[in-house]
C-alpha cells in the first residue's frame, strides 16, 4: 500500500508485526519496535474498540488503522 506526499514521492506505509498498527514511521508509536513490515494485507479502521467484536480478537485497546496480516 502506497500513498503519494507533496511532492509526487511515494510513502510506505509499514504495519508492525507485534501489533499490526499502520504507520509511515520507522519506529511502531504504540509498542515502540523498529522491526516494521511493508508487506501486509488487509486493513481494519478501528472507531470504537471498546464496542468491537473485531477489536477484541485482534486484541485492539486504541482507535487507528491496523492491518490484518503482517509478514
């Protein structure tokens, strides 16, 4: 999954194979680990995790965007 910046340049999204959160950094901001993967499919948009079904299976405590597979 890529997104463009200002400039035209592609950003890589990587998802963290600890906690599968979505980011553009290269350090996880929710469990801090660097080991970051751009190879991951699938994406839950989390609104409410306390009311989610989804959320409690994959262990979701924050709101944000998570992948579903990390490799």
């Amino acid at each position: 999954m890529q997104v463009e910046n200002e400039k035209d340049e592609p950003m890589s999204e990587k998802a963290c194979p600890t906690c599968h959160i979505i980011t553009k950094e290269n350090v996880c901001p929710k469990c801090k680990t660097s080991s970051l993967s751009e190879d991951f499919s699938g994406l839950v948009i989390m609104f409410d995790p306390e009311g989610s079904t989804i959320a409690k299976a994959m262990n979701i405590k924050e709101k944000g965007r998570y992948a579903l597979k990390v490799r």
